[in-house]
C-alpha cells in the first residue's frame, strides 16, 4: 500500500512517477523499498490517469450496508433484484479504483 501512497503523493505534486522516486518515498517513510514492488507499480500506471481515476472514484455512490431485518421485528425479507443492483454497485464502485492497480 506504501507504493500507491507514494505514487499518489508524486502525482499530487506533479512529478514523474519512477522507480527510483517510488523508492525514495517509500525508504523516507521508513520502510524497507524492494525493488520489485516499485518496478510492478510503475508498470501498472503506465497509461493510467491518476488525477482522472481518483475524480471518478470520487464520484461513485456506494450502497449502504443492508440492514439486518429479524423476522420477529416483522421485517420483511429484501426482493432478490434488490439484492443484485446493490450488488452490482458495489462492483461498479470498486472497479472505478481498479484502475489504480491495473
């Protein structure tokens, strides 16, 4: 999660996002950088418009939990195709952040 923090933090403050920066970041947080993880997230975002992602995302309506309905308080059960649109976005709320994982 550290090297999406930093990727967000270079993007934030209109800087490429490398390998190298990536690992600065994550070494000036304290952490221990590995090479790999930085290698597979700049790879990820490559093509991948931070600023556009995060604005879409922002944008999403989540679902509200479902509420627990007990028989004996006389709730009724939820109708299955209620079921399947909260469900559905869910799915649609977290594919706009996918885009940050690639």
């Amino acid at each position: 999660m550290e090297y999406v923090y930093a990727a967000l933090l270079l993007n934030d403050a209109g800087k490429e996002i490398t390998e190298a920066h990536l690992l600065e970041i994550v070494k000036a947080a304290g952490y221990t950088p590995d090479e790999s993880k930085a290698k597979a997230m700049v790879a990820s975002l490559k093509g991948v418009d931070i600023k556009e992602v995060v604005k879409n995302a922002q944008n999403v309506q989540v679902a509200a939990p479902a509420k627990a309905e007990h028989a004996e308080h006389g709730g009724a059960a939820k109708p299955k195709k209620e079921e399947k649109a909260d469900e559905k976005k869910e799915e649609e709320a977290a594919s706009g952040l996918a885009g940050l994982f690639g």
